[in-house]
C-alpha cells in the first residue's frame, strides 16, 4: 500500500532481493505513473523506476469488500507496507490492530512523516518539507550563497526507503526467531534528522556546547566540482600521502611546508583556504589533463558526469548497469541493474513494472476467491482489472 516514492523504492529493493511484492493501487493508480514522458498513459518512467519486481492489483479500499479483499491478502502475507499517515489506516479500519486480529505474524510497517508520539503525529510529508526541516537546505546555504535550497532529487524519500528495507528485514528475522510480528513505524523526519546531523551535530554534541555544529569542511563554499580550462572535475584530497602526491603532481612542492597544507589538523582549519588554492591550481590544464596526472599520483578523481554522459561511463558500460530490456507494452526500456553483488544468492529483478491492476485476477485467485467472486467484485467497481498485459486505460 505504497504511491509516489519513499514506499515503493523501498517496496522495489525488498522485490530486488527475492520477496514476491504485491502492489495495491487505488482504481486511479499512483500518481507517479503520471510524471515524465511516457509512450503510453500511466506508464512514466519515475513509475517504472521504482515498481519493478511487483505485481499489482487495483483496489477500492473505501469499499467494504475492497478492505475485506486486503485484509484476505494480509491474511498469508510476511509484510504490510503503507506510506499514508497511520490516521488514514485508521479511518479505513486498517490499523495495526485490525490486520494483526487476520494474522498475528506479520510485520506492520509504516513509512510516514512523523513519530506518533509527538505534536508533528498527524501532519503531511513530503521529500521537499523534509529536507528543509532536517537542516539540509540550511546547509546549502550556508555552503553556498545564503539561499537555502533542495537538493535536486527526492533524497529524503530514498534515504526513508532503504531506513524502511533495513527496518522490514531486522524485523522478519525477529518473527523469524521469535514468532512474533508487530508494528514497526519509520518516520521521516526523525530519520532525516539523524541523517544530517549524524555529520554536524559536531560541537553541539557536548553540553555545554562547544561551537555551533557543522562540519567545517562539509560547508565549505569550495567543497564542489572543481573547474578546469575545459570543464570541471570531482577530486578529493584527504589524506597526507594523497597530499604529498598531489604537490609532486602539480609542482607545488613550495605548500609541503606550509602550515595549512602540512598537516590534517592545519588543512581542516583552513578549509576554505585551501580548497581554494587547489581549486586557482586545477584550472591551469584540461580535463583530460588532470585525469591522467591524478590517476597517476593516485589521487581519488572521477569525472562529472551530466544525466546523458553517466549512460556512457566504462565502469557502467562494462558492468551493464543500465541494461536495455524489453517491456511488454512499452517497448525497449532503460532500467538500472541493483547495485549488491551477492556471493551465493544474486539479486535481480524479477519481472519489469506491472499495469495499472494486471495482476489483480491472478493475485485474488491466490488469496482464495473464486472466478464468479473475482468478476462481482471487477463489476461492482471494488477491482480494476486490466485488460492489456499493462495498459492501465483498459478494464473489463
């Protein structure tokens, strides 16, 4: 019972690793099979990204018979997964303590905004509201020109998704061993809040405090992509052998023995200053140019790439990380190959992202109900069911 992003990113990567995820959609769908060009309708590409591994099944859970059918489902299920506010399971009489009465093992897990144990319980959350209230934009700013900002992804949303894979899974093995299920609540904000302030909580760690928190070198207006004569360049100098290697590389053997650049102490202290010389020093040669020198020194370097150029990147070519498959309905399509090796069990995915509803004769089938029952509930509007392998504009 996940829509948009943190819920079915999360949903997608427990599918990845082998679990058999049944997505309930309302008779709309989710709303993400709207975003982005599509060749067809309810089929975007944000939507395809992050449903993959699942089977659907188009739901109207404000009807009766729509809950009864899920609870019939929850009835064999591991995991129930939601992302709505726990009131909103409430009102549909979904609450932990109903689904718990169908079936005591399960795991109960909700990603959601907030505790359900402070003022912020019953308030919305978005990706966007998220990292303004955990600090990240103010970070931003004070990185950059004082403008707070979002980053351009829906970070907060991933960061929840995989707190939830991790969460979902401590708990089965706790079912596991104990044969006991419960409710598990993942909140976003206080998830993102220790996210970010696990890097700068720094001198307000103590009490009394010592400084005003962040990390120095985090904030730093350098700490970017640095530009060179014919573009920019992501490089990162830490440690004192990569230091001394990159004085021998550039020929500036005259900062070995400045004080700011001698010693980790003395460079976190002048951060600013020293990302800002090594940013005048990069901006003498190509590209190119540095790439082969700092490989060579062995100085961590990797290019910046743009969102058509990483397509293109050897590493990722030679791995097949964006492997060309064929969809059904969509035709060819570029998908990204899940990240984990595994020794003995490799994950994959199972079957590419589902129709608006195409599996839901199959998956009520399953839970128990008849054909004549399956088509009472298609032709009282309770289920949708596609027609076309993944046309979500088709219903019988």
């Amino acid at each position: 019972m996940t829509s948009v992003l943190m819920g079915p990113y999360a949903t997608q990567t427990l599918g990845d690793y082998g679990a058999d995820v049944i997505k309930v959609e309302p008779p709309d769908g989710d709303i993400t099979r709207q975003i982005g060009p599509a060749r067809h309708a309810n089929m975007g590409p944000v939507f395809l990204n992050a449903n993959r591994s699942k089977r659907s099944i188009s739901l109207d859970l404000k009807k009766p018979a729509g809950r009864d059918a899920l609870l019939r489902l929850a009835a064999t299920a591991d995991v129930l997964a939601y992302n709505v506010r726990p009131q909103a399971m409430a009102r549909l009489k979904l609450d932990y303590e109903s689904v718990a009465a169908v079936n005591p093992r399960i795991v109960y897990a909700g990603l959601f905004g907030f505790g359900q144990d402070g003022p912020y319980a019953a308030k919305p959350a978005y990706d966007d509201l998220l990292q303004g209230s955990s600090g990240l934009s103010h970070l931003i700013a004070r990185a950059g020109d004082g403008t707070p900002r979002y980053v351009p992804t829906a970070l907060a949303d991933r960061v929840v998704g995989l707190s939830a894979v991790g969460a979902i899974l401590a708990s089965l093995l706790h079912r596991d061993r104990t044969g006991q299920g419960q409710r598990v609540d993942i909140p976003m904000f206080e998830t993102m809040v220790g996210f970010v302030m696990g890097d700068h909580l720094g001198g307000l760690t103590f009490e009394p405090p010592l400084d005003q928190g962040g990390y120095a070198r985090h904030m730093s207006p350098d700490r970017r992509p640095y530009q060179t004569s014919d573009g920019y360049i992501s490089v990162i100098i830490y440690n004192d052998k990569q230091w001394n290697s990159f004085f021998e590389v550039t020929g500036r053997d005259d900062l070995r023995a400045d004080p700011m650049f001698a010693t980790f102490a003395g460079r976190l202290a002048n951060i600013d200053k020293v990302y800002g010389e090594v940013g005048r020093i990069l901006v003498t040669r190509s590209t190119a140019e540095w790439m082969k020198l700092l490989v060579d020194g062995d100085i961590p370097v990797m290019p910046v790439h743009d969102l058509v150029s990483i397509l293109d990147d050897p590493h990722l070519v030679d791995t097949n990380f964006f492997p060309i498959t064929e969809h059904p309905t969509e035709g060819a399509i570029r998908s990204m190959r899940v990240a984990t090796a595994w020794s003995k069990t490799p994950a994959a995915p199972s079957r590419l992202a589902p129709g608006l509803g195409e599996q839901s004769r199959e998956i009520l089938g399953e839970a128990g109900f008849n054909a004549d029952e399956i088509t009472q509930l298609v032709n009282d509007g309770v289920v949708r069911a596609s027609t076309a392998p993944c046309d979500g504009n088709n219903q019988d």
